[in-house]
C-alpha cells in the first residue's frame, strides 16, 4: 500500500520558482529605473534653474 501525500500537489516546483523570482527581479529593475529618470530630471532641473538665476544675477 502506498501512501499519497495530500499538500504534494500544492507544492511549486523549483522552475515556478526561478520565473516568479526573475519576474519580480524584471518587475523592480522597471520601477526603479523609472523613479531614478524621474529623480535625475527633477535634479538636473533645480540645477539648472539655480546656475541660470546666478548667471542672470551677475
């Protein structure tokens, strides 16, 4: 008599789990890259405006 283990079926295999983890490595890169652009515009353009009001204060 063999015994089945009932939770076996629920279980993920390790291929599930390497693709959920890449998928959510891709996923945070996407993120992160978008709020980085987002920081350097915002960043280069408070530069910007400064130099441009010392420039136009000379």
């Amino acid at each position: 008599m063999t015994s089945t283990n009932p939770k076996s079926s629920n279980l993920i295999n390790r291929d599930d789990v390497n693709e959920m983890i890449e998928n959510a490595i891709r996923r945070h890169n996407r993120r992160s890259t978008i709020i980085s652009a987002i920081l350097g515009w915002i960043l280069i353009g408070g530069y910007s405006f400064g130099l441009f009001h010392v420039v136009q204060n000379i």
